[in-house]
C-alpha cells in the first residue's frame, strides 16, 4: 500500500468512525457531545472513541492506538476533562464546546490525521 493509500485508508475509517456515532451513536454517548466534538476540524481528522458516555479521540485507527487531547466526562451539567495516561485532569469545563476547546488545546505538536495502525505502529 503506498502512502496515499494509506492516508486515504485512514481517512475513511476516520469518517466511517464519525458517521457510526453521528448516526447510531446514541445509545453509548449523548450525540450532543458527538456534534460538539465534530464541530472541531483538528477532532475530526483523529479517530474517535467512546467508553460509558466518555469520549476520546486517537491518532491511528486501530483499536490499541495511542489517545490524545484527553477524555471529555458528563459530570451533570458540567464536564471534567482528563488528560492523557499520565497527565492528570486538565480541567473541567461548563460547555461541550468548551471542554472539546481545552482537548484541541492539549493535543500535541503535529497530531493528526489519524493513520492506519495500532498503538503497537505509533
């Protein structure tokens, strides 16, 4: 596979990630979330991922690949922000758009798009 087809590979399950949750994602987390999230270009390129109502966001498609930005928790009407493994809480937030706004802010230099692989490839 040449590196375009990859990229395109990995674009495509990236945007196969996003439609599943746009469309039927409502039963694991709460789609206003899923729209906030989307609204963010930089989100949009990373593969997203949802556990318990929690969403995170990571740089392959695979499902062992590495997380980045952070993971956005519904705390009642607020939501907590945690960091990667290792970072700790970056903060909590009273707006979806601001809690997606403090991830895009802690992804690291040059992250994204997200590529084919698995955290074993990054």
């Amino acid at each position: 596979m040449t590196g375009r087809e990859s990229s395109r590979g990995a674009a495509d399950a990236v945007a196969a990630a996003w439609r599943l949750l746009i469309e039927e994602g409502a039963d694991v987390v709460d789609p206003a979330m899923v729209r906030a999230a989307y609204a963010r270009p930089r989100l949009r390129e990373l593969s997203p991922g949802v556990s318990h109502g929690i969403m995170f966001f990571s740089k392959g498609t695979g499902p062992d690949a590495t997380r980045v930005g952070g993971y956005v928790y519904p705390r009642g009407e607020r939501f907590w922000i945690r960091g990667p493994l290792g970072v700790g809480t970056l903060g909590e937030a009273d707006t979806l758009e601001e809690a997606f706004a403090l991830v895009v802010a802690n992804l690291p230099e040059g992250c994204g798009p997200a590529v084919l692989s698995t955290a074993d490839d990054l």
